[in-house]
C-alpha cells in the first residue's frame, strides 16, 4: 500500500477520533436532560416518540448539507469562504423546507403513533400541539444550525482538515445538544397557547413551506429536494421504530433514569460514524477514486477497520462517562462494567450494519444516477437511530437488565 494512502489514512482516523469524541461528550449533555426530563415524559408521553425523528432530522437534512458542501469544495465548485454564493443559498433554502415540511409530518405522525399505543387520547389536538411543537422547535434549530454547517464546512477545509470526517458528526452533535431544550421550550410554549393563536401557527407554517419551495426553484435545488424527499420518508418511518421500541420500554426506563443518559450518545456516534463513512466513500466516488463496484477494495476494507477500532474507543467512552454522570447527578443506573459491556456491545453489533450500508447505499446511490451526497447519509443515520435502539435494548437484555 502506498506511504501517502497510509498516511492519509492515519489522519482521517485522527480527525474522526476527535469528533467523535467531542460528539460523546456533547451527546451527553442531550441524554441528561432526557433522563432528568423522565419524569415529563410521564406527563406528555408522545413526546418521547417525536424525539428520536426530531433529533435525526436535524443530523440528515444538515449532515447531508454538510456534505454536499464539502464535496462543492473538494470539486472546486465553491470557494472556501463565506459569501453570498447562489449554489450555497439554493442548498440552503432546500435545506431548510425540507426540515420544516418533515417536522409538520413528524408531528402529525407522532400523535398518531401515541394514540394507536395507548399514550394518547385525544389524537385531534395531540395532533395541532406536536406539529405545532415540531415547527417552533425547527425554526429555532435552523436559525442556528444554518451558519453552524457553514462555518464548520468551509473552516475545516480552510484549516487543511477534511470536511468529510468533521461536518457530518459535528453537525449532528450540534443538532442533538439543541433539539431536545428547543423541544420542550416549543412545547412549554404551546401548551400555554390560546387555540385561535394555534391556528395562526399552522397557517404560517403552510405559508413559510411554500416560500422556501420557491426560494429552492432551480435543477440543483428541486434536485435535492426531489431525491431527499423520498429518502426522509423513509428515514421519518425508520426513526418513529426507535421512538415505539423506547416507548414499548418507557416504566423501566424512567425507573432507570440512568439508562436513558447514553442512549443520544449511542446513537448519534453510531449515526456519526456512519455519516463519515459514507461521505468518505461519496467524496471519492465523485474524485473518480473509488469503482462501485459490489466487492469493497482494499482501501474500503481499511476504512472499515479502522471506524471498528475507533468505535472500541467510542463506545467504552459512552459508558464510562454516562455511568460517571448518572453517579455524578444521582441518578438511578446499572454498575460500571455492565455499562461499559452493554455499550460495547451494542456498539460492535451496530458496526457491523454501518459497514454494509455506508459502502453499498453510497454506491448503489450513484451508479443510479443519484448524489450519494443526499443518500447515504440521511438513510444510515435513520438505520442507526431504529436499529442502534434495537442494539441497545438487545444488549441489555442479554445483561439482563431490562
């Protein structure tokens, strides 16, 4: 293998290893408020299913910005500096009605869920309070995470640092720390909302989309909106899985308060990984580097090693931290080594699924004609939001804790 293939690889593991771990420590800071927000949940109970797909919208609609950003950079389509470039502001406007039309359904969604599970009564108005919920919280989050993707894109790549292996777990760990307090600020606000002052919101809503639709109009800006619209209905279904298997265990988790501490670390460093893997793999399939062909090279087998062995790392972190910060806080957990156990575990099964799906949704994507850009991304992080709660779970199962 080439020095410079080596080498270049030994940086890519560096610079995913210290997102990853800024991720870890963010993600955190999101699983305390869940566990101390336990007891809200008790109160509101569809909230914990508009969670995880609020959460994941975020990560997809911003880490697939992220991405076809550093792509525009590394083709030489975009200058690395900050300004008022047309390609930029379309991908923006997409960006942003994507994630404003898909909390609407997330909301609508989730009040469905909850009322099919027992978790509500009235799906009427659980209905117009979690679309209502689901819209505040989004334009609050796209107000800040908008400059946070440009910032990070542009700067790294400016820095000498690959785009690639920052902004796709960076931008996710940014969406986590503010969706959830953005969430609860939105709802604290709508349950204290008059009904006439509802229906203004709904109507602004509707009329908000339909701006941003015609901001988009032109083929590379309907492109993204067409191919991501698909894809984010899947992602919604896939991470609504998560939110009912959270749900189908909500007493043992809120009598296990601890429990829930890791479970946006866990997830968002599974998605993360995923996300750096599959803009790697679209980076070097629009640089011609890479043939998508059905078996992986060589230099895809190492990328595989190499995310397993950072994902040892990663994963013993999340337990050992979120133990420490139960501990820290008081709040009810398991004992260390079974929490460092069921992560690790969990973490490994969760590898082996992010392998497949990184390289073969990248490429199946593209020789379809599509941006893997606007594929991979959005799809492995709403696999990993359902199939990473399903990993969990199973782990603590098998240590027989729930």
């Amino acid at each position: 293998m080439p020095i410079d293939s080596i080498r270049m690889n030994f940086r890519d593991v560096k610079e995913s290893l210290v997102a990853l771990i800024l991720c870890t420590f963010g993600d955190l800071i999101t699983g305390v408020v869940m566990g101390h927000s336990s007891a809200k949940f008790g109160l509101i109970p569809a909230l914990i299913l508009l969670i995880p797909p609020s959460i994941g919208l975020r990560g997809n609609i911003y880490a697939s910005l992220g991405s076809r950003l550093g792509s525009y950079l590394h083709t030489g389509r975009i200058a690395p500096r900050l300004e008022a470039n047309p390609l930029v502001l379309k991908n923006i406007s997409s960006s942003t009605f994507l994630l404003l039309v898909f909390s609407v359904v997330n909301g609508a969604f989730a009040a469905v869920v909850a009322y099919i599970m027992g978790l509500s009564l009235n799906v009427e108005n659980v209905c117009i309070d979690l679309i209502l919920i689901s819209a505040i919280s989004a334009f609050l989050s796209a107000a800040l995470m908008i400059p946070a993707t440009l910032m990070l894109a542009i700067g790294s790549f400016r820095w000498g640092w690959n785009p690639d292996n920052l902004t796709a777990p960076l931008i996710t760990l940014f969406g986590d720390l503010i969706t959830l307090p953005l969430i609860f600020v939105a709802a604290d606000a709508v349950i204290s909302m008059e009904t006439t002052y509802k229906a203004y919101g709904i109507v602004l809503i509707l009329v908000t989309s339909l701006l941003l639709l015609f901001a988009s109009r032109s083929e590379m800006g309907l492109r993204i909106v067409r191919e991501s619209m698909p894809i984010l209905a899947v992602c919604t279904f896939l991470q609504f899985g998560a939110g009912a298997i959270l749900g189908g265990e909500l007493d043992k988790f809120i009598a296990i308060a601890g429990l829930l501490t890791v479970v946006p670390a866990f997830l968002e460093d599974g998605g993360a990984m995923g996300g750096i893997l599959a803009a790697r793999f679209s980076t070097m399939l629009h640089l011609g580097l890479l043939e998508p062909s059905i078996k992986p090279q060589k230099d895809v087998l190492l990328n595989f090693g190499a995310m397993h062995v950072i994902a040892l790392v990663i994963f013993s972190l999340v337990g050992v931290i979120g133990y420490a910060v139960n501990v820290m806080l008081s709040l009810p957990t398991i004992p260390l080594i079974e929490m460092v156990l069921v992560t690790l575990l969990a973490g490994q099964l969760l590898m082996l699924m992010i392998d497949a799906m990184s390289y073969y949704f990248s490429i199946i994507s593209f020789k379809k004609g599509l941006d893997p850009d606007n594929v991979g991304i959005p799809l492995i992080t709403s696999f990993m939001d359902v199939l990473g709660t399903a990993c969990y779970v199973v782990a603590l199962k098998v240590f027989q804790v729930v």
